[in-house]
C-alpha cells in the first residue's frame, strides 16, 4: 500500500474476512510508509482500510483520534440560533406570543 506523504498521518486498520463479515483484528496510527509497510507485512492476508483523521495527543500520551469538522456547520447553527431568536423577539413586539400561550406581560 503506497501513501502519499501529505496523506500521512493516517489510521490503518485490519480486519479478517469470515462468513462474509469483517471481524476488526488490529489498528494502529502510522506516520510513514515505512509503518505501513511494515503494518501491512504483518497483517498480510488481512483486509486493510486507511482512514484520514486529525489526531489529538491528550491524556498523558494516549491519542484520541477524532474527524474533521466542517467549519460551515459551526456558521450554520449560528445562522439557526440569530433567526430562531429575532423570531421570538418579533413576537413579543407584537403580542403573538401573549396571545397564543395567555402571558399577562
């Protein structure tokens, strides 16, 4: 399995094929070809995937492998947030919600 270098780093991982089911044998975060080479010499046989994943190194060493996020959902909500809440406010200027849930405001 050959990689690119701007791929790396990247999460290997190897499952053996039983009844037509994958069953997860081994994963390993590597960081060269010469990881992979080496991952996949010893899992030979194996079927292996590769995930690209942005890695956090927390917790005393051990590595929490988390996926991107799209920074447009993070715009998105914000957009949802500001409309839900010039909505209510509409609504209180105009007295639709006194009127629909009987506030004495």
């Amino acid at each position: 399995m050959e990689l690119k270098k701007e791929d790396l780093p990247v999460m290997l991982q190897a499952f053996d094929l039983h009844d037509s089911t994958e069953i997860f044998v081994a994963e390993q975060l590597v960081h060269s070809q010469a990881d992979v080479d080496k991952f996949t010499a010893m899992y030979a046989g194996k079927i292996i995937k590769a995930s690209k994943e942005v890695v956090n190194s927390r917790n005393n060493g051990h590595v929490e492998a988390t996926k991107k996020r799209n920074p447009a959902t993070g715009f998105v909500m914000i957009a949802i947030i500001l409309i839900l809440l010039a909505l209510v406010i509409y609504g209180f200027a105009t007295g639709w919600i006194q009127e629909k849930f009987n506030l004495n405001i």
